[in-house]
C-alpha cells in the first residue's frame, strides 16, 4: 500500500498539510516502509490565513501527483481541505511522531 507523508526532514511526520511543499510517499506492508519517490508540489496554503477559500485546483493538483497513493499522513490540516481530499478519494489521517513508527500503526487500519 502507498501512504504519502508530510515532513521537513523525512525523518519525522511534523508538517502541516498546508504547508507542505513535497509529499514523501511509502510502500507500506507488514516489513519496514519504504521511501519510494517524492512528490513536489505547490503549497496549498499561501500565507492568506485561517479562513481562506477552499482552494480545490490546488487539492486536485496535489492528488493527481500523489498518483495512485490514496492515503495521506500528516501532523495538521484544516477541515474543508481534509473534505476535499477525501472526496477526491484521498484519507487523511492527522498524526505526528517518527515515519517508520506512525507509518507501522497506520497500515494496521487497512
């Protein structure tokens, strides 16, 4: 299974969605994940603030680069991008902590 992460040192899932300019995606089994590409992609907040529209070019875009990745874990992400994302048919799943351990718990909910 593919699962993307947020994070700004591949070592740790500690980035907000929002911020996130790269998306580092796993294969994930029983064994240990494994890094298999990076995902550049434009961040989805621009510095407009809480409360800025839904920016639904931007999560499709995000999506399309994911590829056939359809779950994301992240540390934070607001409410109406998470919807977005899931009804493009990505999960989103708001967790922090080391990759390999997060990434380990995760599978178990598939």
């Amino acid at each position: 299974m593919l699962i993307a992460v947020t994070s700004s040192d591949g070592k740790h899932i500690d980035t907000h969605f929002g911020k996130a300019d790269r998306f580092l995606v796993y294969e994930v089994s029983t064994g240990e994940p494994a890094l298999l590409y990076e995902v550049q992609v434009p961040r989805y907040c621009d510095g407009a603030g809480p409360g800025h529209d839904l920016m639904a070019d931007k999560l499709a875009a995000i999506t399309t680069g994911l590829g056939a990745c359809r779950v994301v874990v992240t540390a934070m992400i607001g409410e109406s991008p998470k919807e977005e994302m899931e009804r493009l048919g990505v999960d989103i799943i708001s967790l922090n902590g080391p990759v390999a351990d997060v990434l380990k718990e995760v599978i178990k909910l598939y």
